[in-house]
C-alpha cells in the first residue's frame, strides 16, 4: 500500500517529464530549440522533436509564404515628377537559424519592420533610375523584378526569402496634381506642334513634287506641240511650194484674193494707199485681168 503511495506520483512526475521532453513540429513550421537564449538544434521536417525539459525551449516559426503590404511610398522618378506608390511582398523564412540571430525574440514583428526598410530604400533606388511614364504604365514587369532581385540580397541576412514584389497602385500626389496635369498638357501640346510641323513639311514636299510634275508635263506639252506646229508648217509649206509650183500664175492670183478678202472681212471701210501702191498691181495687170476673166468663166460654168 505504501509502495502504491509513493510510486503514483512518481508515475505522475515522470510522465511530466516525459511530456515536457516531447515537442511536435507541424508541416507548416519549423522549430529552433534553445538552450539559454542560445540554439542547439534545428527542427525543420514535421514530427516529433525532444528536449531537454525545463532547460531548453522550443520556438516555432512560420513556415509557409508571408504576405507584407507596405504603407504608400512617395518616389521620385527621373524626370522629378514625385508619385505615391504602394507595394506588397511575399516572402517566407528561409534559414530559421539566422533568422533568430538576426532578429532574437523580436520574431516576425521585428522582422517586418526591417524587411519594410529594405523593401521602400529598394522601391525608391529602382524606380529612380526610370522616367514616370514607365512607372505609370501597364508594363511594369521588369522593374518590379528589378525591385525583388535588389532585396533579396539585404533580405538574406535577415533569413528571408523575398518571392515576388509587385506595385498594386501608383498615382500623383495630390499636391503635385494640378502641375503635373499642365506639364502632361504643355508636353502633349509640343508633341502636337512637332506632328503639325512635319505634317506641314510632308505637304511642301508633295506640292512641290506636285509643281515639279506640272511644271514638266508642261513643258513636255509645249515641246510636243511645238514640234507638232512645226511639222504641220512644214506640211503647210510643202504644199504652198508644190502650189505655186504647179501654176505661179494662178497662185499669185489666189493670195491676192486671198488679202482682198482678209481686208474686207476685218470691216474696214476705206484704206489710205500712195497711188503707186502694189497691193492693187495684180488686178490692174493684164494678167491681172485675164486671171479674173478666166476665174469668172469657170464660176459661170
């Protein structure tokens, strides 16, 4: 009876013992044990885990993907127009020994504070180096992976993994607004100065090209009907000569007629002549008159 006294509650004490020696590591944690303040072991794969009890510790860290948002960033790209950015990270803690070297029982909310350093000195140094416009746009891939490579060498010696960093919204300080918006018209006016300006050179270049043409197809033009007048004076000639050939008589008579009638067509009506003239010699000649006779005969017939 006295044996079953005293052996219960050293049952009761080894038990405790016992329990207080065991540790379970879940799936989604990793454990430090520490003696002191100070690490002894590394538990990272799930399972039961054991210590020494009442002298070591185990601390349990997270181990899955972290999410951190950062509070809205003021930058200053390259061409000084400040914007308002705001970010998040993802991260994990990838060496659990460092970790608690470098942050010691300050765990995540320590952690965090110093990983938003590193996350908004990072954000300003990339997005410095870069215009607003390529900030503001749609394609922002690369500078948010430049952005992630930079902290992922400062996040290291906290025991961080940085996984992806992304821009969730970026605007204008609202103080800056109204003189970023006339910059952004008095920049969109001189792209559209500069548009009308080539527009109205292209336009010289084509009616010039356009007076050049008329200018030659004129000329052409001319060329051909000159040479065109040419040939048919030539023609013109060719058969006046072979005319007169032919008969000089009767072509002699034909263009006196010829100016008698262009002087009576012009509506004249009296003509001042020295009487010795010879614009009347033909018809006063006797041949004159025998080329009127006969041309009267072949009219009556």
């Amino acid at each position: 009876m006295r044996k079953s006294v005293f052996l219960l509650p050293a049952l009761v004490v080894i038990l405790i013992v016992a329990l207080s020696s065991v540790f379970i590591v879940d799936e989604r944690q990793k454990a430090l044990v520490l003696q002191f303040g100070q690490i002894v072991k590394v538990q990272e794969e799930p399972g039961l885990g054991f210590k020494l009890p009442f002298i070591q510790e185990v601390v349990n860290y997270d181990d899955r993907i972290l999410s951190r948002d950062l509070d809205p960033l003021e930058v200053t790209p390259s061409d000084d127009r400040r914007l308002v950015v705001d970010a998040f990270a993802r991260y994990r803690i990838s060496d659990v020994e460092r970790f608690r070297q470098a942050v010691g029982a300050g765990g995540l909310e320590v952690a965090s504070r110093r990983l938003d350093g590193i996350l908004r000195d990072t954000t300003r140094n990339v997005l410095g180096t870069v215009s607003s416009n390529d900030i503001l746009s749609t394609d922002r891939a690369a500078l948010m992976l430049r952005i992630r490579n930079n902290a992922i060498a400062e996040a290291r010696s906290l025991g961080l993994e940085v996984i992806d960093v992304r821009l969730k919204r970026t605007d204008l300080p609202p103080a800056n607004l109204n003189a970023t918006y006339e910059r952004m018209k008095a920049e969109r006016e001189r792209e559209a100065a500069d548009e009308i300006a080539r527009g109205n050179e292209a336009a010289q270049r084509i009616r010039a090209g356009a007076d050049r043409t008329v200018v030659e197809l004129t000329s052409d033009a001319n060329r051909q009907a000159e040479i065109t007048r040419g040939e048919a004076d030539a023609e013109r000639n060719a058969i006046f000569a072979e005319a007169f050939g032919a008969d000089p008589e009767f072509f002699e008579f034909y263009r006196s007629m010829t100016a008698y009638e262009r002087f009576a067509a012009s509506g004249r009506s009296s003509m001042v002549l020295s009487p010795d003239s010879e614009f009347f010699n033909y018809l006063q000649s006797d041949q004159g008159r025998a080329a009127n006779d006969a041309a009267a005969a072949i009219a009556g017939q």
